[in-house]
C-alpha cells in the first residue's frame, strides 16, 4: 500500500454452499496466495480451499470474549482494518454468503469507509436467500422478512408475510427467538428449520414452535422460516387488525349505530368506560381492567376514524403527537442527563416544559385550560392547584379551617332564613374549602367520594340482604333495625 493511499480491504462473499456452487470469478480471486482473513472458519468453501491450499485466518476466536454480538463484529472490524494499515496491498475478508446480506461486520466497515479510514471492494457471492427459498418451495415476490435472531424482538414481526430468520446460532439464541415468537403465534405453530440450504448436507425439518429451542443442531447455516398466518384469528392481539376492525364498522357495509356516532355522541361513552377503569382499579381486577382499558381504546379509536372519515386527522396523527410530546417532555430520559430524577423534580420540569409550549398560543388565563366538563370535585381541585403554583394558597393549614368553619356557618345562616339560591352557594364554598383542604393534605377528594359511595352501597346492600332474609323489605323496616344491620356491615368490614 503507498503512503499517499488508504488501506483498503476486499470483501469477498463464499457463497451459501460448496466450492462447486463458488462463481469462478471469486474462486481465483481466493487463489491469489494471499492469506485470507475470514469472520469464521465454520463454512463448507473454506474446509475445501484449505486442502487445496489457500490459508486462512479467522475470528472465531473473539467470539468467547464477548457476552453479546454487536462487541464481536466491532472487534472483528477494526482488527481487520488494523490488518489493512501494515500490507502493502491490503487485505481480502471471507464472509458467508453475499456480503451485503445479514454480514453486520461488512457494514461497519462499509461505515469506516464513509469516514475516509479505508477503502472497500466487494466481490459477491451467493447470499443463502436463493437456496433457502428453494428448499421451502415459496415465492420472495409473495412478500417476505429477513430478520436477525440476535436482535429479533415482537414489534419487528409482520405475521402476514413469510418470516426468515438469520444468524441461529446456538440454542440460546433459538430459546430467545422462540418466547419472541410465542408473542405472536401458539406454541404449537408450525415452523421450519433449514440447514445447510444449497449444500449435499442440506437438511430441511418442520416442528412445532415450542420445541425450536430443543433442536440442538442449530448453527450459523441455520435459517428459520415462519410461514405467514394462515387467517385473521392470529392477528386479534395486533394493533392493525383492531383498526382495521374499527374502519369495518364504520364503513358503509358496517354497523349502523357506529356509523351513525360523531365526536359529540360519544362524549358520554368516553366518560363511562373511564369511569368503569376507575372501578376496576380499585377492584384490583385485572381481567377487568384489561376489559375495561380495551373498551376506552375502543372510544379512543372510533374518535380517531371519525376524524380519518371526515378528512381532518388519523391515528397516526394522534399517536405522533402523543409521541412527540411525551419525548418532549421527558428530556431527562431521552436527551441530556438532568440532576434530580425523583418523581417530584420530574413533575416540576414537566410544568415548566407545559408552561413553555403554551408561551406560543394566544395569551389568556391559567385556568383556560381546565376542561368544563370535568366533575365539580376534580374541576376544584384543578382549579386550586393551578392557582397554588403561582403562590395563591394559604401558607399555613390553621386559616383553612378556620375558613371551613365560617362556611359551614354561613350555610347553616342561609338554611335557617330559607333562601334556597343562598344555602345553594354557600353549600359549594364548603365543598370548594374541603377540596382544598385534601389537597393540602395531598387526598384526592374525587377519589375519596368515590371510595365512600361505594362503602355505602356494600354495607346498604348487606342492609337489604339481612331484610331478605327474615322476609322484609326496606320499606317494611324502620330505621333503628336497618341502622342495627347497617353497624353489623361496619363491623364486617374491619
């Protein structure tokens, strides 16, 4: 190599089988006498070029000092890169296949070459797409995937496409792939190990998912196919087939009553199902839950496709905007690292961010933003806590009782001189003082109606069970002997 030029690195791809199936054209470039640098010796055209002479080094030795991959193929990279500096005539690297297909260590240095560190030829090779799809008898023009077990996850998957997965090597790795998998199918569905695709050793087996990491004979010429989902019962648990759902039903060939809603119509539905979550946290029911979250999704999806039909906004619409602000507004996990990561320091950061977006809107009051729809207790406590982070609150708790106290009184004032509009008012100012008074004392005041209510309908119920049972009805009792059951349901409860 001349002083004034960069080291350069040829790349030749072996292919996916034996010499036999090596273009004459790599195969003489591989006999130049040249040592030749592989990433592992673990390939049927290296076992071959050696008895005839050619000599290799590989890698396979890095392989035991790494925990994961992406370290292995760095090191790789730059030894081979270190190589390339000290020869005068650059070095030739042996990879399996073509070495623009699932070859992680030619990217990086095809990376090193976009800084001006070296120079990079590649010479093809057969990938081992050609043979496997030959072995599987499938059509690539069907629409398939390539993926790499050691970076599978659920999220890449598309189910309705054939599935090829790469680089497994070992039983780790297939176990990995394996519970990935289980997100998507049974564990019974079918897939297909091929080994060896192209080779007189080519090995083709079909197994059930649950026993992929049992087949102990996996190496680095293991190919997995998954076949695409053979109906639209596998895809239930995917975003994609719910709204797909959802624009069924709103299409002219769908539901009446749901192509009928508007944004107003299901004003109220919205505010059930978040009702019935509520309940279903406090019930500590998670199959409920999961029932009740999927039916304000179901709220959240018809919004969204009525927007879609009505040609203002999509989804996607909804899910970037979500996205965005949430990245936003979190600027201590995804940008820079930012000093104080307790709950309380991320909440202040996140007024201050909200209080900056809103510095680009028309100027108008802090309050502007509380939605009136909200219920009266939530609405005060919104209000109360707006207004308190610009220091209009008591400092101390003293004054707000004694305020609690004035209220009470004038209510009570009201009430004796029968002015309805007046006890009315003054009924709110004692609400509106107590649900400031849990906000001092950090309760939320909604939720605590909320737990009272439902205290009341358990123990008016066990009432009522108890009148049953000796052959009366509320209506029939008086109250000292529903007050007697009403302190046996309090009793019970402790």
């Amino acid at each position: 190599m001349k002083d004034n030029m960069k080291p350069t690195v040829e790349i030749i791809g072996l292919g996916a089988g034996d010499l036999g199936q090596l273009p004459v054209a790599t195969y003489r470039r591989l006999q130049g006498g040249q040592i030749v640098y592989a990433r592992t010796a673990q390939h049927p055209v290296i076992a071959e070029l050696q008895t005839e002479g050619v000599v290799f080094e590989s890698f396979d030795a890095i392989y035991e000092r790494y925990d994961s991959f992406q370290p292995v193929y760095e090191h790789i990279a730059e030894a081979v890169i270190g190589a390339a500096e000290v020869s005068r005539d650059g070095v030739r690297y042996a990879v399996p296949g073509h070495p623009l297909v699932a070859e992680e260590t030619v990217q990086l240095l095809l990376a090193a070459e976009a800084k001006g560190r070296v120079s990079v030829t590649v010479v093809g090779g057969g990938s081992f797409l050609d043979p496997v799809f030959t072995a599987l008898r499938i059509d690539p023009n069907d629409g398939f995937q390539l993926l790499d077990a050691t970076a599978l996850t659920a999220e890449d998957i598309t189910l309705k496409q054939h599935l090829l997965v790469s680089q497994l090597y070992d039983s780790y790795i297939a176990s990995e792939v394996k519970l990935t998998l289980m997100a998507h199918f049974p564990d019974d569905y079918a897939v297909t190990l091929v080994k060896a695709a192209g080779t007189p050793d080519e090995d083709v087996r079909t197994l059930p998912l649950f026993e992929l990491d049992r087949e102990m004979d996996v190496s680095n010429l293991t190919v997995l196919y998954v076949p695409p989902v053979p109906d639209e019962n596998y895809l239930r648990h995917t975003f994609t087939r719910l709204r797909e759902v959802i624009r069924i039903l709103r299409s002219p060939d769908g539901c009446p009553w749901d192509r009928k809603q508007t944004h107003f119509t299901l004003k109220r539905f919205l505010l059930e199902e978040t009702y019935e979550v509520l309940e279903a946290i406090d019930e500590e029911d998670d199959d409920h839950l999961v029932e009740e979250l999927g039916d304000v999704l179901l709220q959240v999806l018809l919004h969204a496709q009525i927007g879609e039909d009505e040609g203002y906004f999509a989804i996607e619409d909804v899910i970037a905007a979500l996205t965005e602000k949430m990245i936003r507004r979190h600027p201590h996990v995804f940008k820079e690292k930012i000093e104080g990561d307790r709950a309380e320091d991320v909440e202040v950061r996140w007024d201050k961010i909200k209080a900056s977006e809103k510095q680009s809107r028309a100027p108008g009051s802090i309050l502007v933003d509380i939605p009136r729809n909200m219920p009266a207790l939530m609405n005060a406590y919104e209000i109360q806590k707006k207004t308190a982070k610009l220091g209009f609150q008591w400092d101390e708790k003293a004054p707000m009782w004694e305020k609690l106290e004035e209220e009470i009184t004038e209510f009570k004032e009201a009430l004796a001189e029968n002015h309805a509009e007046d006890a009315k008012k003054e009924l709110g100012d004692v609400f509106f003082i107590l649900v400031n008074l849990a906000r001092t004392y950090k309760i939320q005041p909604e939720e605590a109606l909320l737990m009272t209510n439902r205290k009341f309908i358990r123990r008016f119920q066990y009432v009522e069970e108890q009148l049953k049972a000796v052959g009366k009805t509320p209506e029939e009792s008086d109250l000292p002997e529903m007050d007697r059951y009403w302190e046996q349901a309090k009793n019970k409860e402790m």
